[in-house]
C-alpha cells in the first residue's frame, strides 16, 4: 500500500529507527516478525516506522534483558498500549516484577562480594 506524501514524512526508515532506539536492523525485524511490532511500507517497499516505535523498542530490549519470552512481551503489549489491565494481566505483570527483583537481588548480592574481594585485594600490595 503506498503512503501519501505527508504520512511518509512522520515515519522514519527501519536504519534511524534502530539506530534511534540503540538496536540493530536485524533486531528490529526480528521483533516485527514475532508480531511486537508493525511498519508500513514506502511505495518502494522500505519499512518505516512511527517515532513511538522507539521506545518501544527500548521496552522490548530492557524486558528481554530481564529475561521475557516475546511471548510474554506481546502480552504485555496491551497493558502497555492501554494503560490499563485485567486482574489476569496484573498478576503476571507482578509475577514477573518478582521474578526480576530476586534477579536483582542476586546480582547486588554479588556485587556486594565483588566490592569485598576488591577491598580485601587493594589492601595488599
């Protein structure tokens, strides 16, 4: 489907997308194809996105780093795009909030034995 000429102007090519958002090409098709996120086309066939595609991708990146599944990020999409979810969506919302802060906890747990050995260490030549 070709854009108008106005429309094309508010989108952005899948390179300054990415480059925007600090991911790759590759992932950003990536997350299209899993269905996270959609483009349209030029009339020459070049993706381009809206600017909110930016953060977003930013969320995906940092909820993949936390260790979601896609899957469990596309269902997040809807609390995400709404503002608002069922008691189902907030349970898993908090389920996973928990399972990150024990994450959290286990890695301050041992940054907190690194800065040990570190203070231990620098004592001695």
């Amino acid at each position: 489907m070709a854009l108008p000429k106005a429309a094309a102007e508010r989108l952005i090519r899948i390179g300054e997308v990415a480059r925007e958002a600090g991911v790759s090409v590759r992932a950003v098709r990536y997350y299209e194809q899993q269905g996270l996120l959609r483009a349209e086309r030029s009339p020459s066939g070049q993706r381009l996105y809206r600017q909110d595609a930016v953060p977003l991708l930013r969320f995906f990146q940092q909820m993949y780093a936390a260790g979601l599944t896609s899957r469990r990020i596309a269902e997040l999409l809807p609390c995400w795009d709404s503002g608002h979810t069922d008691a189902e969506q907030r349970a898993m919302l908090r389920a996973e909030r928990d399972r990150i802060q024990a994450k959290v906890d286990d890695l301050q747990a041992a940054l907190d034995r690194l800065d040990e050995v570190i203070k231990i260490t620098d004592s001695h030549p």
